[in-house]
C-alpha cells in the first residue's frame, strides 16, 4: 500500500480505554502493511513519562499534545500540531468526537483523503448542538467505518451509502498458555473490564446480585478498571446488602488484566445508554475475554450485539432483566465447554489480521 497514513484519535495507550486500545492496533497493523503511520493524540499524565515509555517501543511515530491548564489551551496545541504534520500525509484518519471535529475542519484546506472512524457515542449525542457538529464534520469524510451494524444505525440516513462496517480486532497471538491462574473469590466469578460508570453497566449487574445469590451463594463479581463511579455503586450495593459479593480493583496491567480474565468463569457487560447519549460501541474486552475461553453475557440495544454471537459464545439479554440474566449464567455453566471453544473460535475471526484486510480494501477506495 505504501501510504502515509495520519491518524488522529482522542485515546492511545498505555491508558486504557476501547477507543485507545482500537487505534493502537490500526497503527500497529497498518505499519506492518508497508504504511508509514503518525499518530496524533492527548496526553493524559502530567509528567507524561508512562506515555514516553510505551512510544518509545512502537514502530510508528506518536505526537502528544500535553496537558495544561486552562484546558483551552490544548485544543490550539492540537490545531497547531495538526497543521504542521497534516500536510505531509496521504489519508487522514480521525478516531474520537474531537478528532472528528478538528480533521473536518482541517478538510477545508487540505485536499486530502478522510476517513472517519465511529465507535457509537460521538454520533449519538442528545445534545442537538454537538449532534449537529458532528453530523456536519462526517459529510466532509470520503468515508465512515462504523466499528458495529448498531453504531451504523445510529448515523445520519444521507451518511449511511458511504459508511462501511468494520468489527474491532483484537491481538489473538496472546497465549494462553503463559498466562497464569489466579486464585479468583467466587463460584461462579463474574468479571467486567471497564471504566467504572454508567454506560458500562456495572450497577445493572450489582442490582441483580440479589437473585443470583438465591442460586449462587458463593458468586462473587469483580470490576476491573478507573473506579470513577466506584463510591456510589458501593452505596447502592450496601442498600441492597450486597456489597461482600463485589470486589473493585481498580485500574490493573495488562498481564493482571489476562490473569483476571483467564481465571473467571463468565464475562460480563449489562451496558446501557445514558441521558447524554453514551453508548457502548462495540466491547472489545469482551473478545479479550473470549480468546482465553471466556464466553460472555451483554447488552441487546446497543454495540455488543456484535461483539457477542448469542448462544454460541455466550448470551445477549435485556440489561435489568434479572431472570434473564440468571438463566444466562445457569446456561454457560451447565455448557462450559461448549461456550469455552466457541468463544475462541469467534475472537480468532477477528484478528487484527484479519481485521486489517478490511482497513485496506477501504483506504483503497
């Protein structure tokens, strides 16, 4: 291909973050695929030496715009930074509500090829305002990768003949067999992966412990990621008593990470869509889950109908409907092994290998 590739994205490790972790594959991969790649995003330390580090390592070149204070002052670094590396490339590709809005912008000066990616909160916003914006800056793109059919749904119909759908990836040549076992509290143990909010759900799995417990009184749920929401949660769950069934351990590394997934029985994501219009996209930590033979229960109504086929890899039920979801852990329990192999052979579809064959057939156009 031999492009010089541009992609402008709100999220980039070493932070986690769905957003993040899809736009360092689509760097890493398309490096690999005789592209040259710049990346453009925030930093999100202060001192930014955790940033530094995990640079330093990747093929590709990364530039990050600091933090400071007031925050208005990063978005005229971005512009800045934007406007001295946007001229030498071949194709743009914004990731992230403000990178969609910064390389529309960029389009009216520099005749280049755009590419937007939607991941599903930033083309569903309640605020007409930024709804606007945003619908705005995609009719400047060539063309829009929706990284689920629902996210697709969520755009504009006038968008819909250019938008292409593309699942997110993941890095299937983790393995298993080097991860260890942890000794994990539960039986069964539940497990979610994710910023500790709202629209990941972890409260609708909190509510419906109670049920569970009927069933299951050695269940035991575990929330792995920013305790952002962590105290009100902890004060619902005392309300109903369960609270010694929950445990939050906060932001982990990546080989924590896989040694908390490997170790628990069933993955869970009950996401829902807030007031503002936050959405699950996708759920890319579902398939990391299903790499190591971890089937899943999520969401219907939002991005993890995709990430999750139902009855084979785990189920999709209503996000508060507790006698759904208890059949549901009774079902993968019953039917490990059945679950366990089939969610491997579903997240093997989705190597960035593979995945990235899309990527190109799309800048091709």
């Amino acid at each position: 291909m031999n492009k010089k590739i541009f992609l402008v994205t709100s999220e980039f490790p070493p932070q986690p973050g769905g957003i993040g972790t899809h736009a360092y594959h689509l760097a890493k991969y398309l490096q690999k695929n005789s592209s040259t790649v710049t990346v453009l995003t925030d930093m999100r330390s202060r001192e930014g030496i955790e940033e530094n580090k995990f640079d330093a390592k990747n093929s590709f070149k990364t530039y990050r715009v600091a933090i400071s204070s007031p925050r208005i002052g990063m978005y005229f670094k971005r512009i800045k930074m934007l406007l001295s590396l946007i001229k030498k490339q071949d194709v743009i590709l914004a990731s992230g509500k403000f990178s969609l809005w910064m390389v529309a912008f960029m389009s009216l000066f520099f005749k280049k090829k755009y590419i937007a990616i939607a991941h599903g909160t930033e083309v569903n916003f309640s605020n007409p305002v930024k709804k606007t914006i945003t619908d705005l800056s995609l009719k400047r793109f060539q063309s829009i990768i929706a990284v689920s059919h629902f996210t697709k749904s969520l755009l504009t119909k006038s968008l819909l003949k250019k938008c292409t759908v593309i699942p997110n990836g993941i890095d299937t040549k983790l393995n298993d067999k080097q991860i260890k076992t942890i000794d994990l509290q539960g039986s069964p143990a539940l497990i979610t992966v994710g910023n500790v909010t709202r629209r990941k759900g972890q409260l609708n799995v909190i509510k419906m412990l109670p049920e569970l417990i009927k069933k299951y009184p050695e269940i035991h749920y575990h929330c792995v990621g920013i305790p952002t929401e962590k105290d009100r949660f902890l004060s619902e769950a005392k309300k109903i008593e369960v609270e010694k069934y929950i445990t939050f351990h906060g932001r982990v590394s990546d080989k924590e990470l896989y040694q908390f997934l490997k170790s628990s029985d069933i993955f869970v994501m009950l996401s829902e869509v807030t007031n503002t219009g936050d959405v699950e996209g996708f759920g890319i930590a579902i398939l990391e889950a299903n790499i190591l033979g971890i089937p899943a229960i999520g969401s219907k109504g939002c991005g993890i109908e995709d990430a999750i086929k139902n009855k084979e890899t785990g189920f999709l039920i209503h996000n508060k409907n507790a006698i759904e979801f208890s059949a549901a852990v009774q079902n993968i329990l019953e039917n490990d092994t059945f679950f366990s192999i089939n969610s491997v052979k579903w997240a093997k579809e989705h190597s960035w290998e593979k995945i990235i064959t899309k990527y190109k057939q799309v800048l091709k156009k």
